[in-house]
C-alpha cells in the first residue's frame, strides 16, 4: 500500500495515534524523533510529501498496537511509521542528544526532529544518489541561507564528528559535492538541478530492474548506478 503523506497528514495520524495510545499509557510519555523525509516536512518548505515516516523510537505492543490502528483507521500503510533505518549507515545512537522538540500530541506523544547540519551529516552518510538526499542538503543550506542563519562547513563537521566520531563512513564524491553546494551563488537553480538528477537516476535503475530483474541490491546499487551514468554520458 502506497502512502503520500503531508505535513497537516502527518500532525493528524500524531494526534489519532496519541488519542489511542493515551488509554494505555499510564501516564507515560513516548517519544518519536523523526528523520529523514519526515523531518524535511516538518521544518521546511521545499518538500511536500513523504512516503512513509522514518523516526527513531523504542518500540512497544501498545505503541505498534496504536500504529496498527492509524493505518487501518486511515487506510494507508501499516509501515508509515517505521524505524527501519535504523540498520542503515545513517542511524546515529546519539541521535536523542541533537535533536529538536516539534509538537506533543495529546500530552502522552512527544515528537522531536533532526534538522538543519545533524540532518545534513545524516543526508550525507546515507548519501542516496538516486534518491532526495542531495536535493535534500541543497534546500536545508538554502533555507539556512534565506533565514541569514547560513549553514557552513564547520557547523557541519562538528555535527558529522558529534553523530558519528568522524567521515571516514561518507563517499568522497559526497564531500567534494557538499563543498560545489556551499560554494554554489544560485541554489533555487541547484536544487531544481539536484532533483532532475535524481528523477533521472531513479528511472534509470527502475528500468534497469526492469530488465535485470533481482540483480539489484544494496550491495551493489552505487555502482550499477555509476555505470548507467556514464553510458548514458556517452
């Protein structure tokens, strides 16, 4: 089941999932501290949408119970909140320290984010070419830009060392582009850049899916993408 979910979407499966949970909590207060996507929704205005909510969270039966009922309430994924990335690259346990308060729903739900260079550092250690991770960077340094808060390199670093001890784990290729970003005068025109180059790198291994089927994984993906790239360069 495919999910599109929004900001004013998001706030109200928070509030449904908070009303269900309440009966059960006891007083206790839980915790979701949202990433990726769902982190660009709330704090930004350059993304829309999210397909599903990456939060990092401790779960329980009365929270996935309350989950389970959102999902068949409003009919969309029993995932669209999930914390699968934590077996990702970009999962951090020092996530909890670097983050923000959003909203409490409810009094029981609190909801924190990670945002501006934490969620940069986390952009860059998934480093996802195929997917918004570069297009995502550009409009949070745009936004930081706009707001005269102006995120730069340093701010970064010190969050990439704090999230993770160092950048051993981030491609090469992602830091030489984070610098083309920070050097860049005209990000509006980036990030639409960005996004095209995305679009056409996912399509690009949708097709190649398509006629390999099962050959792609996530071992492999980064350089099969490469190679499409530069025989599409040709």
């Amino acid at each position: 089941m495919f999910t599109k979910i929004d900001k004013v979407k998001l706030d109200n499966y928070f509030n449904e999932l908070a009303k269900i949970y309440k009966k059960k909590s006891h007083g206790y207060i839980f915790e979701f501290i949202l990433v990726g996507g769902a982190s660009i929704l709330v704090n930004y205005s350059f993304r829309d949408v999210t397909n599903d909510i990456d939060a990092y969270y401790l779960p329980s039966s009365d929270i996935k119970d309350a989950i389970k009922n959102v999902s068949e309430q409003f009919n969309i994924s029993p995932n669209w909140v999930n914390d699968d990335f934590k077996t990702t690259k970009s999962y951090s346990d020092k996530l909890s320290e670097f983050s923000s308060f959003y909203k409490t729903y409810k009094n029981v739900v609190t909801v924190r984010t990670i945002k501006d260079e934490y969620l940069i550092a986390m952009k860059l250690m998934s480093g996802r070419k195929y997917k918004n991770d570069i297009s995502d960077i550009v409009g949070i340094i745009n936004v930081s830009r706009k707001s005269n808060k102006g995120i730069t390199f340093e701010m970064i670093d010190n969050a990439v060392k704090n999230l993770y001890n160092n950048w051993d784990n981030i491609d090469k290729d992602l830091i030489d582009i984070l610098h083309k970003i920070l050097e860049s005068e005209n990000l509006d025109e980036l990030y639409n850049e960005t996004i095209d180059e995305e679009n056409k790198s996912r399509q690009e291994l949708i097709d190649f899916d398509n006629k390999y089927q099962n050959a792609l994984n996530e071992a492999n993906i980064n350089d099969i993408l490469s190679m499409l790239n530069k025989k599409s360069d040709l």
